[in-house]
C-alpha cells in the first residue's frame, strides 16, 4: 500500500540576470543604472584589473609576496562597493580589491599587505571596514559579530562578508549561517562562485545543486546572480543591503563567476584546468560584456577607452612608485603590534633578536 506524506516545506532559488554574456539586455535595467552609472562601474573595472597586472609584475619580480588575483572576477568586487553604504562595514576574504579601493583603501594600502608589511591594514578612510582574510571562512563570523553590534545598538547598518565557493565548506561559513538566520541579522553573504577552489571543482565541494541553496539552513533567503553581470550583482547585492538595513534579516548571494588566472601567483592552474575551458570562460568575461553595451548604445568610444587607459596605467605606476618608497618595518614592528603589553615570553624573544639582528649587522 502507498503511503501519502504531506509537503511540510518548499524552496526555490532565482537566478538573477539583466546583461548576458552577447550583452544583450535580458530585463530591463533599473531606474538608477543611467549611463552615468554604467560608465563609472566600468571605469572602476578596468581599473582593477590594470591594478590586477600590476600586482602580479610586482610579484612575479620579487616586489611582492603571494597575491591573489581578481582577473573576471572584477563585476562583483566593483557592485559590491558600488551598492555599501560608507557606514556599513565589510569583512572581506582575500579578492575585494573593487569594493576595497571604492571604500578608500587605497592601492598601496594593498600592495602593502601582500608585500608583508601590516601597515596595509591600517587603512586612513573606513576605518572600521576589517582588513583582508587569508584564513578561510573566518570572515564569516566576524561579520555576524559586526552584525549582531549593530542590532544590538539599534543602528541601520549592514555588515557584508564575501567568500569563495570552496570556503562554503568550512564550519565556520555555516555557523555564521546559523547565527545570522536565528538572530535575524542585519547581514549580507556573498559568494564568489568562480568554480575552482584552488585545484578543486565546484563539482568536487559540495553535493548541492547550487551554493545559494545552503542559506535554507540557517533559515533564510539565497539568491543566486550572473556573477559576470555587473548590473545584475549591484541590483541583488543593492536589495539584500536594503532589506537588512530595515531589519528583514539576511540573504545570501551567489555570484557565478569564473577565476580566469590561477588562484594565486603561487599556483599554476594549467597543471587542473584545460585550455578550452578557460577560453570558454573568457568570453563571459564582465568588462568585455559592459564595454561591448555602451560601445552598442554609443555612452562609450574609443577615444574614451584610450584615456581611460592611460589614466589607468598612471594612476597605478603612482601607486607603485608611493608603494616602493615605503620605509621598510623596524625589527620591533612584528612584537609591537599584537599586545597591549608585551609578555614575558615575547619580550624575550624581540631582545634575541635584536642581538641576532645587531651581531649580523657586524658580520
């Protein structure tokens, strides 16, 4: 005999589109996305990624350590910081620099960071913005604590996190999860879905049709979004931000994406990825696809794009120049700045080494 059990629940995920990979518009733009608008967004993209090219050079010739590159993933870092209000705060992992340059942090600011030298966290403007995460998914938790401080005071802000797709694997993006749906947090994930966790596919994380989906377990909203369109990400990432802010609780967003370089300069994504699949990715790219609608639409022309690439290329080789001018961090400096008072132990260990430091001075 058949058994009959009732549905207790259901669930769907949208998947959010305005400008497709031939540019052609697939629904309507928003009120606010003039031309303006489009123009700005795609300045700041191109921006990136001239600063992207930059980093790994740096890199690549000994100016710098370890970076991670943003290359097509350039539209949801730039919608990001395009849709935060200043008084929001984001807690970032390690490939924001679009919203991060938007919010005042500036290029050497950045260059420092991955150069080694910690002073690149101490930013001048969004001084309560947290600085670049390496450790994976922590952000997460950071952020639903920044969340939980601005409910607490009755504040209408917004704290956002982003993450890669292999990060939605960690205990810690899940207990954050938990966190925001059972408090009602005023609090935005967003996922950078760019396929690859370093050398693992997406189809290789997690069992799960779609990465938005995992929000229903902490009991909220996910939405999942053209992670190559621009103006669809500032619209959904607009939306979460509003609806937080008035004390609807959070969303999260996945931005389907596709991480074009290797994961970072240390890795070399040829030895997992095939040629075809790259070349297949690189014409979804999100700067190709806006330049070809305003090319299309006449808000944009070549003699634009030709200065905006030199203003590109100069105002980084500024950056550059400011960045390998830096004074270099005294000994003192890696003791100094993580506890009020230097223990016992710590204190020890900075005198060995200003001794070690002096006695190689003198060899």
């Amino acid at each position: 005999m058949e058994v009959s059990f009732p549905v207790v629940a259901n669930f769907e995920v949208t998947y959010h589109q305005y400008l497709n990979e031939n540019s052609e518009v697939t629904h309507p733009f928003p009120s606010y996305m003039t031309p303006d608008v489009l123009r700005f967004l795609y300045k700041e993209m191109v921006l990136v990624r001239t600063f992207d090219t930059k980093a790994i050079n740096l890199q690549r010739t000994g100016k710098m350590g370890t970076y991670p590159s943003i290359l097509g993933q350039e539209a949801v870092s730039v919608a990001i910081g395009h849709a935060m209000l200043k008084e929001d705060v984001i807690a970032p992992y390690y490939r924001d620099q679009g919203l991060q340059l938007q919010r005042g942090i500036t290029m050497v600011d950045i260059f420092r960071y991955w150069g080694g030298d910690e002073r690149g966290s101490d930013f001048r403007h969004s001084r309560e913005d947290f600085p670049i995460c390496v450790p994976i998914a922590t952000q997460c938790l950071h952020a639903a604590g920044i969340a939980k401080a601005f409910q607490y005071r009755k504040q209408p802000r917004v704290a956002v996190t982003t993450i890669g797709d292999g990060g939605t694997s960690k205990g810690d993006f899940y207990e954050a999860l938990n966190l925001a749906g059972t408090w009602n947090l005023p609090l935005v994930f967003i996922v950078n879905n760019n396929q690859w966790a370093i050398s693992v596919h997406r189809s290789n994380q997690t069992g799960t049709l779609t990465i938005a989906q995992k929000a229903i377990a902490g009991g909220f909203a996910g939405v999942q979004v053209d992670g190559n369109d621009v103006v669809a990400v500032r619209q959904v990432v607009g939306d979460a931000l509003e609806k937080a802010r008035h004390g609807h609780g959070p969303t999260l967003i996945e931005a389907i994406t596709y991480r074009l370089g290797d994961h970072t300069t240390a890795d070399d994504a040829n030895r997992y990825r095939s040629k075809e699949e790259v070349q297949s990715a690189w014409t979804k790219e999100p700067i190709l696809r806006l330049r070809n609608y305003l090319m299309a639409h006449e808000f944009w022309d070549n003699e634009r794009e030709e200065k905006l690439i030199a203003d590109c290329q100069a105002e980084v080789a500024q950056a550059v120049e400011d960045y390998i001018q830096t004074p270099r961090q005294t000994l003192g400096d890696i003791f100094d700045y993580t506890y009020e008072t230097l223990p016992p132990v710590l204190a020890e260990q900075k005198a060995y080494a200003s001794r070690f430091k002096e006695k190689a001075h003198h060899d």
